[in-house]
C-alpha cells in the first residue's frame, strides 16, 4: 500500500490520467453496451478514449507550473 501511495505521490498526472482514463471506459462501455459495435470499433472507441482523458489530463496540468514559478514578494508599506 505504500508503494502505491509513493507511486501516486511521485507521479500525480499519470495517476489522475489512470483514474479519469478508468472512469471514462466504464462509462463508455455501459452507455455504449447495445449498440451493437463490432470488436474493432469497441478498441478504437477506448483507444481515442483514453487519449482524450490524457489530454484533458495535460490541459490541466497547465496551471500546475505557473504556481511554482510566482514568487511573493513582500508588499511595501508606504
């Protein structure tokens, strides 16, 4: 379990891309279950679906740099 935990902690964008990825199949599948969809339409429906939740993943992650790179500088009093 700890190991899972510093895997997580050391790889955050991997893990929420794995966990939104995750979601995003499940939901897939069960809205898309009597469709009728052949074998190969089935994989590149999850192929591009995990994609997408990678690139939501990466899009987010944009803000992540700007809050390390401000810093505060004190304010001056007048």
């Amino acid at each position: 379990m700890n190991n899972l935990k510093a895997l997580i902690l050391k790889h955050p964008n991997l893990s929420a891309w794995f966990v939104l990825a995750l979601g995003m199949v499940l939901l897939l599948v069960y809205e898309a279950r009597d469709v009728g969809l052949q074998a190969s339409q089935w994989f590149w429906l999850v192929v591009i679906t995990v994609l997408v939740a990678g690139a939501c993943i990466w899009i987010i992650s944009w803000g992540d740099d700007d809050e390390t790179a401000v810093e505060e500088k004190p304010v001056e009093e007048a």
